[in-house]
C-alpha cells in the first residue's frame, strides 16, 4: 500500500511496512484526492481505488485543482454558495473558522480567510481568490493553533515573533516604543493593557490567547474619539464616501459601510494630500477631506495614476504595478520613509494605486516568495527588496522591477522616483515577488 502511495506522489517517506502519522496523511490525501471520505484508514474503499489503473495521482489532482480554481471567480464577502461551504469546511479544519459552515460568506468567514491569509504568507485582503483556495485546499497549510503556539512571547524574549508583536500592538494603539524585538518592561505593559481591553487575563504575556485575539479582527484597539475605520457604517460612511467619489477617489456604490474599497479610497485620499495612508479616518483626515482645500488629483506629474486604476481594474497587476510605477519616474515624492525599509512609501504608492491593500511594510515582506538568483529573474511589475547588512544595522531598500535589470524607487532622500540599475545594489540580497 505504501509503495502504491509513493509511486501516486502522496508519500514522500521510504515505504516501512509502519502505519504511522505519514502513511495515514498519505492516505488522507490520497483520498481527498480521488473523492473518497476523508479517514486516514485503508479500508476497502480506499484500497480498491488505489490498486485501480484509473487512481488520481497527486501531480494530475493538483493540476486539475489549480485549473479549476484559476478559473474560479473570487469569493468575496456576501457570496452565498457551495464553493463557499466547502472552502468554510476547510478553515474549520485548520482551525480558523468556529462558525457555522453554511455557505454564507459573512463577517466571521471573512476574518477566518484574513487570518488564514496572514499566517500563510498570502496577500490579506479576505477574498478568497485562486491563490488563497489552492493554498487551504491543496496544499498543507500552516494551521492557526500551529502558529499560535509558535508566535508566543513573554518579558526577556527576543526575536522576530516580539517584533511582530510591537507591531500588531502598536497599530492598535497599546504600543508607544520602539519596535525593537526584545520584550521590555513597555512591550508587557502594552501586552497588559491589550489584554484587559479584551477580556482575557492581564498577565503580561504573550501566549496563544492574547495572539488569537490580536488577529481575530475583532480586537479593541485604542482610538482617539471620532476614527472611522472599517467595520463601521453609518451616514457619516455615507457623507465621506460621497466626499471621496466626487473628489475622484472611489469609483463604487455609495453603502455607509466602511469595507475594503472605501479603506482604499481613504488611503489614496491621504497618499495625494501628504498623510501617513493608514486608511483610517482620523479627525485630521475627515477635517481635510470635508474641507474647501481637499485634494482632488495628485500634483500634474501623477494624475495619469487614477485612470491607470482604472484601466487596471480586475487585469493583470503586476503589468498595472509595472505601469504605475513607469509612469512615476522623475517625478517628486515627499512621504517620509520607514527607517527599516528605505523606498516603502514609493512602493506602498504603487500598490494602493493598483489595488493592492498594503498598510505597514510587514504586509509586503510577507507576500515574498523566492529569492533572485540573478538581476535578470526579476521581472517588470516585480515587487523587489534588497537585504543589505552592515556592521551597524540591516535595512530592506523596496523597488519595483522594470525589467533588463532594471528597478523603479525613490532616493535615499526620498525625493524623486529614479529608474536605476540592480547591478548598481552592492553588498545586497535580492527577494522579489510577482505582484499577482
């Protein structure tokens, strides 16, 4: 049986004669694969299929699962469906859906595939596009109780799980340090006073509870009176949404619900008036946006950026991302970058501009899937990041690849958007990442 398995492509392991966890993983797969009730048992279903000339091999399932889901359209929120169903199944499997699987795609569903696109490395936008199904259904994901007893953290710890912390609590408003990736006295006090907000015993550490809550999309965050932010709706969602459409902002319904699109529109909204683009309503930007001197295009130099948007609209992105980013070249750009990540406000730019939600450099980071072997693998519309270490510090330069070896971003001063060289980046390792 092992040997039918390894020859089909389902077990990686030298057949033993053992019926261990990797023999009844195997036969999991191998029945999910042929349409089989999924029990890691040989029973006498199970067998007679897999001595069958006709078994579905584990190359010939994942070909045929990656063409029907790269034709399969998005499933996004308020979708009502079988494919619904099936990808909620799923998410309650690896545990990131505690609902009810009843193929409606509501608000918990949304934050269970926001979760799950986090944890694996995938863009968070909670639709479940091509992308997201082939990872949860084809693949072997990282589950989230997997990831949160990973990410736990408490005083004295260091490393890139606290970092990631003192991020998370500082866009949320507990934070106020520095994001240094050692767990001090502040980053438990935040950890303290996150969990009180939350319900959850304040013991100053970071274990799987206090992670859970941070990422379910429902944490209290600490915010001055008067944010909009998504997930309200209302007549002033409304009012602003109205605001942002005649302004050439928002090219969708007019709802009051403060989603995707509107937090995309607010972000652009802040990028052409030289704000921080968190998205978010504060009052700075509500005053700005109601007021007499709102922002209705971006200086002369950029304003070909909203008709590219819209050209760009359900196309391919990375061409849109390798557009836009052309299309900037010469001209100036003021944002303040990111002391770790020199050139992120150009890129983050770029891809709200094509519709990419990107908020905080880690959303990039994480969207990175290979490491160049040469200049000439990255290609035009390419998001790339460039390691470079020193004897003081490391930093990640963000571009955007033009092709021939070539890169679009800002100066060191952050001032002008310049067409460059790759070969020119010394002392460097290049990450890149197809923009789709």
């Amino acid at each position: 049986m092992e040997a039918r398995l390894a020859e089909l492509g389902y077990l990686s392991a030298e057949p033993d004669g053992d019926m261990d966890g990797e023999t009844r993983s195997a036969l999991e797969s191998f029945q999910q694969a042929n349409g089989l009730d999924v029990t890691g048992e040989a029973d006498a279903a199970t067998l007679e299929r897999l001595n069958r000339t006709d078994a579905l091999s584990r190359q010939d399932y994942l070909a045929r699962f990656a063409n029907a889901y790269a034709q399969m359209d998005p499933l996004a929120q308020g979708s009502v469906s079988s494919d619904v169903l099936v990808m909620q199944r799923h998410l309650k499997e690896y545990g990131y859906y505690s609902g009810e699987c009843d193929g409606l795609f509501n608000d918990a569903t949304r934050l269970a595939v926001e979760s799950f696109q986090m944890v694996n490395g995938l863009q968070v936008t909670g639709i479940a596009d091509g992308a997201t199904l082939m990872r949860l259904m084809a693949d072997s994901p990282i589950t989230w109780p997997a990831w949160l007893s990973e990410m736990s953290a408490s005083e004295g710890d260091t490393g890139l799980n606290v970092y990631v912390l003192q991020r998370r609590l500082t866009q949320l408003g507990y934070y106020a340090g520095s994001c240094s990736s050692n767990y001090g006295e502040l980053t438990r006090q935040a950890v303290e006073a996150f969990q009180q907000a939350n319900g959850l015993e304040a013991t100053g550490i970071a274990d799987a509870a206090t992670w859970a809550a941070l990422y379910t999309g429902a944490a209290a965050a600490v915010r001055p009176e008067g944010v909009l932010c998504r997930g309200d709706s209302g007549d002033n969602i409304r009012e602003m949404q109205e605001r942002l459409n005649a302004l050439g902002f928002f090219d969708h319904d007019i709802t009051g619900e403060f989603g995707y699109t509107t937090e995309t529109a607010v972000r652009l909204f802040q990028m052409a008036s030289g704000m921080t683009a968190t998205g978010e309503a504060d009052t700075q930007t509500q005053s700005l946006l109601m007021g007499d001197a709102a922002a209705s295009t971006l200086d002369s130099a950029v304003q070909q950026r909203f008709e590219l948007i819209l050209d760009a609209a359900g196309e391919d992105t990375q061409a849109a991302v390798a557009d836009i980013a052309a299309g900037l070249v010469g001209s100036s750009f003021g944002t303040a970058d990111d002391e770790l990540y020199p050139g992120y406000s150009f890129v983050q730019y770029v891809c709200v501009a094509a519709g990419l939600p990107i908020t905080f450099p880690e959303d990039l980071i994480r969207m990175a899937d290979r490491q160049a072997e040469s200049i000439e693998a990255v290609n035009a519309g390419d998001i790339v990041a460039f390691q470079s270490a020193s004897a003081d510090n490391v930093t990640i330069t963000l571009a955007i690849g033009a092709g021939d070896g070539r890169l679009i971003g800002t100066t060191e001063s952050g001032g002008w958007v310049v067409l460059s060289y790759m070969d020119r980046m010394e002392n460097a390792t290049i990450y890149c990442w197809d923009a789709n």
